[in-house]
C-alpha cells in the first residue's frame, strides 16, 4: 500500500540525573564530592534516504522515542549519552506540527540528517557545587526531558516532469514507454491509485524524473473520484504534461477536457496552472484522431501538441528529446562526463 500522509508522535530522550556522591577511600577520611552528571538523551533525527519510497513504515509503527541518558555516578563518573533514535524518509518528506500546522522541516537532499527533536540535558552531579564555603554539597541537578511532539508527515514527491490527465488518457502508458516504470495499465479507469515516479536516461547521462498521478475528473476539486490530493506530487515539478486522448474515447471531447484539466489546477492552487505545460495528444493512430486534433487546434490555434501513439510507439522519440533538451541541458551532462573522465584518469 502507497502511503503518503500519515500522523506520528516522536519523543526525544531524557537526560540522566546528576549523582550526589563523595569519595570515600582509606587514609583519605575527607576525599570530597565526586558525583558525575548525567548523560544526554538521544535526538529524534530524520534520515533522507534513497531506499524508501513512501511513508508505510509509520503507518504501521507511528510511535517513536530515542533512548534515555545515563544517571551520573559515583567516582566522578558521567552518564552514558542516549542513542538518537534515526528514522528513514523519501526525499520530499514535509513535517508539520500536527496542532500548530506550522512546517517543521522539508526533507529533499539524500543522505542528509535533520534532528526533529531535542534530547533533554543530562543533570550536574554535586561535583559542581563544591565551593570553599561549600565543601560537602549535597546538591544535584535531574536530568531535562526530551522535546515531544505529534506530526503530520506529508509526501510531496520530487520529479521534474508531471503527467496530468483524465482516466484512460494513457499517462502510465506513456510512463512505461518512456521510463522502466511498470504502473498497472487497463482499460478501465482508475488503474492509477497512487503516484509513480520513472527515470528518463539519454546515453549522455542526462536524466529526467517523471511522476503519474491517479487521474483527474470534473468536480476532482470537490472530491469527486480519487480528488486531488495527488497533485502535491507535482507541486515541485518544473513542468506538466497534460496527456489527452485525443481519439474522443469513451465519447470524451479532448478541447472540453483541456479546459477542464486547467481548471481544476487553478482550484487547487499551489501555482501549478502557472506552471509550464506541454500538450501530449494520445491515440493518434486511431482514426478519429485526425479530425477532433482539427477541431482542437481550431479551438486553441496557438497551441503546440505533441502527437503519440503509446500503442504504436509514434512520436514518442520526438517527445522523449524534445522534454531532455528544454529541462536537461546537455552542457550539464557533458560535465559529468568530463568529471567521469577526470576520475577515471
């Protein structure tokens, strides 16, 4: 099950307690204090992993709590410092504080570590409290409590390019065409549940992330079918493409649903209508293609279409260079080779 959202309650550690203790050693019948501290408790960190997908794991075990210090002992010995407690979450992870909606932090660079939670600091052992007026202190100090706190982890997947569409409009299929994604096809609607990521290579080393998402409908914005809380998967994409079926299956009229997919960007904000798109004509080897692109084109005469067959596997070359050059320079890819070749050499 693809897991997105999910709410979780993490508690940092609490710091041990300072130790009241005095040296009691033969010949030495005033040795003095030497109580220790108490150790750190452990943090709460968030770990930006490439081997998670989604937030399942929190579904299932939504409880977290990092270890806590050691009490200070006797013999001017601290406390041992608890162990963070480390969790692992996609790049694109947000966390927000589930009572204050405040975000907490944004989670995007792999294999960086963000601490969520503060463990609490360990307690001053009665060595510290030693003065020339104060020479057998009893005083101590208890450990602090950790930082707690109850969240909402929300995934935003991070992907350069995003297919939107009505269902049956061909986005997996044209997924499975241009990466190795295998997102479920058929030929009912709805087949997309949840949000797919594919990787585009070029032989020059550029590479472009691709996300599906579950179709969209008229009235999405007012949770019909799936809604469209599947479009944060898009939010930091640099561009769309708007994937139409323009053979006008299931009686669909391709310009209607153009209008309507704009709209109900617009209703969920997040500037995704501001957005670029590109228009991707699917089906073109159909023949009721030719005369409803016509009608499109009538329709939106400034509009630039990028006609396919995802059956057939026409234009999807055309497409696959035309999205590489506009949002992958080659300059960058020719510097990763000279940067390859230098460490080779």
């Amino acid at each position: 099950m693809f897991v997105d959202e999910v709410e979780v309650f993490w508690k940092a550690g609490k710091g041990g307690d300072g130790c009241c203790s005095f040296r009691r050693e033969k010949y030495i019948p005033k040795g003095g204090p030497d109580g220790g501290d108490g150790g750190k408790g452990g943090d709460v960190i968030l770990e930006c992993s490439p081997h998670v997908d989604d937030l399942s794991e929190f579904r299932y075990n939504p409880h977290a709590q990092a270890q806590n210090g050691q009490n200070g002992m006797g013999s001017d010995c601290y406390g041992r410092g608890g162990d963070n407690c480390v969790l692992s979450v996609p790049p694109g992870t947000q966390v927000v504080d589930a009572y204050t909606h405040r975000l907490v932090a944004e989670i995007l660079k792999l294999d960086t570590r963000t601490v969520i939670l503060k463990g609490g600091r360990g307690g001053l052992g009665n060595l510290h409290f030693k003065s020339s007026t104060n020479r057998a202190p009893r005083q101590r100090t208890l450990g602090q409590p950790g930082e707690e706190g109850r969240f909402q982890l929300i995934l935003k997947t991070i992907a350069d390019i995003g297919l939107v569409g009505f269902p049956n409009a061909g986005k997996s299929s044209l997924i499975r065409c241009l990466t190795h994604a295998q997102p479920k096809v058929a030929s009912y609607p709805f087949t997309t549940l949840h949000a797919h990521v594919g990787v585009v290579t070029e032989k020059d080393y550029r590479r472009l992330l691709i996300a599906d998402i579950p179709g969209l409908i008229e009235g999405a914005s007012q949770n019909k079918g799936l809604g469209y809380r599947f479009l944060r998967h898009i939010e930091r994409c640099q561009a769309l493409l708007m994937v139409l079926d323009m053979a006008g299956s299931d009686q669909r009229k391709p310009w209607e649903d153009f209008v309507q997919l704009r709209k109900e960007l617009s209703l969920y904000g997040a500037h995704l209508a501001e957005k670029p798109f590109l228009i991707v004509v699917n089906k073109s080897d159909l023949p009721e293609f030719a005369e409803n692109r016509k009608i499109f084109m009538k329709k939106f005469p400034t509009s630039t279409l990028f006609p396919i067959s995802c059956r057939t596997g026409d234009g999807l070359s055309t497409l696959r260079s035309y999205i590489l050059d506009r949002f992958v320079p080659k300059c960058e890819s020719e510097e990763i080779v000279e940067e390859s070749k230098e460490a080779v050499a």
